[in-house]
C-alpha cells in the first residue's frame, strides 16, 4: 500500500465541483484510492458522493491510499503524487 498526505487547498474543501474535478482525477487513475482525515475511516476516492459527504474542508490534511494492485509501483506513485499535487490547487476544471 503507498500513502501520502496533502493538504485540501480549495477554498470550498472537496465540494461540488471541486470533488468533481478530484473524483474525476481519481477514476482516470484506475486505481482504488481512498482518502481519510484525522483518524476516521477512509472514503472511496472514486465515489463523489461518498468524497463530498466525508466534509473535507480547506486546509484539512488528508492521507491518499492505494491498497493493492497489480499495476508496477512507479505508476501507483506517479498517479498518487499527481492527485496530491491536484489537492494542493483550487480544483478548478479548465473551460
């Protein structure tokens, strides 16, 4: 399993659109990645239902995981590194 944190830096946390631009990331990856805050249970990163309902607010530090998979560790990290790099913009899908 590989992990990382970052931290939520849309001004409106993981809401609406911005959910819908990292839920979108996510499921682009393949990968089944979830993310969790400050202890709780993780929610399913592909979900945006379960994303939004999480509350992720702006500035909450979260972990990013992907649990096994047969895709080779340098593409699990790339994807992961990418989706952080996401969470660290305002998540704004380009027109």
């Amino acid at each position: 399993m590989y992990t990382r944190k970052a931290t939520i830096a849309a001004s409106v946390g993981l809401h609406s659109r911005p959910a819908a631009v990292f839920v979108r990331a996510v499921n682009q990856t393949g990968l089944p990645i979830t993310l969790a805050k400050d202890g709780l249970p993780p929610v399913d990163g592909r979900s945006l239902l379960e994303v939004m309902a999480a509350d992720f607010l702006c500035g909450t530090e979260v972990e990013i995981a992907v649990g096994p998979t047969p895709v080779d560790d340098h593409t699990v990290r790339a994807a992961v590194d990418h989706l952080a790099e996401l969470l660290r913009t305002e998540l704004i899908s380009p027109s």
